[in-house]
C-alpha cells in the first residue's frame, strides 16, 4: 500500500556544488585573501595574461593559482616559470571545476605553503564558455577573457558567462588592425548583457592596457584582505 | 556535456532528502525541476542523463519532470517587463537599455518530489500523518 505523497523542496539544483564552494569562501575568508575565478573559452589567453599579471603584481601581492587542466600539467609548468606556486588541478572529462575539486587543490596547496600568507588566489578554470559559469567554486569574483579573435557575437551567444562575470578583458587587442571586429561593438555587447561589469581592453603581448587592469587587481585585493584600512582612511 | 555534472548535484540533494524520509524508503514517482532558459542547462539532456544515471538505484523508475521558465527582464527605464531577444542584444524594446535586472530565467531549482511511502507494520509510528 502507497501513499501520493509530495514534497515541495525548492532547493537549487546546484545546492551539492554550492555548499561545497561556501565550504571553501569559508576557508578564503579565514586567510584573509581574494580568490579570482578567470574564465575564457580555449585559447583566449588566460594563462598568458597570468603570467605577465602576476609577474607585475609579485612586488606588491602574494599570490598563488588553482590551475584547472583537462588533461596536461602544461600551463601549470608555464605558470611556475613565473615564481609562483601552483597547484594543477587535472580534471580528465570534466570541462569545467567544480567546488570539490577546488577544494582538493586546496588541500594540496595547504601541504606547500601556509594560504594566510596569500593575498591572492587565482583560479585559472578549464577553458570553456559554457560550464563554469554554473559552477561555483567559492570565488570572491569572476573574470571573464574574451579575444578579439572570437568575433563580436559571443557575449550574444554565451551571454550566461559575461552576464556572471564582474569583469570583462578584452583581449589580445594588439590583433585589431588585422582583423574585421570592432572593439567597440565586443564591448557594446557585453555591456548590453552585463551592464554592471568592469571591462578593459588588453594585450598580453604588447602589454596595451595591462597597467589599468593590474591596478583594478591591486585595488580589489587591498580593499578585500585589509577593510580595516579603509575603514581608517574613512 | 555538464549535465552530467549537474545530475550529481541534483542526486545527492535527493539522497539528502531521502535520508530525511528514514527509516522509511520513499519510492519516487517524479522530480520536478524548474530550468530557466538563461542557464547553460540543455533540458532534453538532463532527462537523458537523469534516465541514465538512476538506472538500477532507488531512483530507478522515476521521472524527471522540466519546466522551463523563460527570460524576462525589467526595463530600468520604465518598469515593464520584457523578454530579451539576443538578436536585439537582449536590449529592452521600449526604452532601449541594456538587460539590468533579471526577473526570470536563472533558476536551476529542483520545486518537488512526489512519491510514496510503504506502510511499516513493525513500526506504525514512523509512518508521516500527511
């Protein structure tokens, strides 16, 4: 004998990831650092823009990176180059990090370093426009790349990921002359997706524009792992 | 394919659930989920790994039910309510602003589970006066 029984639950779907990736904010916060989340499809430029950023910031900022890899340790290796400690993060058929698997980088972070001593952590995701907009992993804030190679439409195709991030590079500008895009029709788009979002125009490789972006990272970071400044200067 | 992913999570939000059903074992007849159309989740291939992924689990013979909810957003400008076309770079028809506030078409929500629950002779007790 069965009753019809029905539950209303109203739980998010994510709600496994979520509290994962609250677990880990929660581990953030106790270090008093700033965790970044940067996301891109394949090939934007993410690990070559975090090579000339944290090769600037290393002066003013501790920093570490959470390298998420589909399958090689490759850009881990190019990150390491820089000086930085890095941990990579293989994540096999999985195109995107999850909130656990950030969380088991944590762990082997935690075996190399002391994290309090950190300022910075940066996550680089797996390349992919898509997943990791719908995961968390318990950053603070998203940092979405999009090249100028990519064509004007994509934050129109995969509003999703620009509309999440908090900011938006544009990236590898030094290409336009050659190229039949507009500038400012990519970020006419990801503002009409994301109007709120910090957007800078970028070159890793001529280092157009870097010096404004560095700065943003300087700033957010002070103002997250030392309130207390603020607060006195205020 | 990140519904695969996405089925995880929702499996072990339902094992939760269950375990708030103990010592009685649910048999579940539906979940039903609301999936906006601004999520990366692709319904049709939800259902198919919700089929996949239950298969030979307490699960087993369930269904997933999906509702989508579409996109709209409110126009800054002058409070309507309109659906956001990517064509017109999701910009609001009246007034011509950027999409700003979201009303609807984020949600990844799992909304309910109908099931039963067999009737425990040893322990009358445990069974819910519902």
């Amino acid at each position: 004998m069965h009753m019809p029984l029905s539950d209303t639950l109203g739980l998010n779907l994510m709600a496994a990831n979520q509290h994962q990736a609250e677990h880990n904010r929660e581990h953030f916060e106790a270090w008093n650092l700033l965790c970044l989340n940067v996301m891109s499809s394949p090939g934007a430029g993410k690990t070559s823009l975090l090579e000339r950023t944290i090769t600037a910031l290393a002066p003013q900022l501790e920093m570490a990176v959470l390298e998420g890899d589909m399958t090689t340790q490759l850009d881990a290796q190019r990150l390491e180059a820089v000086g930085v400690p890095v941990v990579p993060i293989t994540t096999g058929r999985a195109c995107h990090l999850d909130a656990a698997m950030v969380s088991g980088g944590l762990r082997q972070l935690q075996a190399q370093l002391n994290p309090a001593d950190l300022d910075l952590l940066w996550v680089e995701n797996v390349g992919n426009l898509v997943c990791p907009a719908e995961f968390e992993v318990g950053e603070h804030l998203k940092v979405a790349l999009l090249s100028v190679t990519e064509g004007d439409d994509k934050p129109l195709k995969y509003p999703v990921m620009f509309r999440e991030a908090d900011c938006v590079l544009i990236t590898k500008v030094d290409l336009l002359p050659y190229l039949p895009v507009e500038v400012e029709r990519i970020e006419a788009h990801i503002r009409a997706v994301n109007p709120g979002a910090v957007v800078f125009q970028v070159s890793a490789s001529s280092g157009a524009g870097l010096e404004a972006w560095h700065q943003w990272v300087l700033t957010t970071t002070r103002a997250h792992t030392r309130p207390s400044v603020l607060a006195e200067v205020g | 394919m990140h519904e695969v992913d996405m089925t995880k999570c929702l499996l072990l939000s339902l094992q939760e659930w269950k375990r708030g059903q103990e010592p009685l074992t649910p048999v579940v007849a539906a979940v039903h989920l609301q999936v906006g159309d601004f999520t990366c989740v692709e319904p049709e291939a939800l259902r198919f790994t919700f089929a996949a992924a239950v298969e030979g689990t307490w699960l087993d013979g369930s269904t997933l039910e999906i509702d989508t909810v579409p996109l709209r957003a409110r126009c800054l400008g002058c409070s309507d309510v309109y659906a956001p076309d990517p064509d017109q770079a999701y910009r609001s028809p009246c007034c011509d602003r950027p999409m700003e506030e979201i009303v609807s078409g984020r949600e990844l929500r799992i909304r309910s589970v109908d099931y039963s629950l067999p009737h425990q002779t040893s322990d009358p007790a445990a069974v819910p006066s519902r």
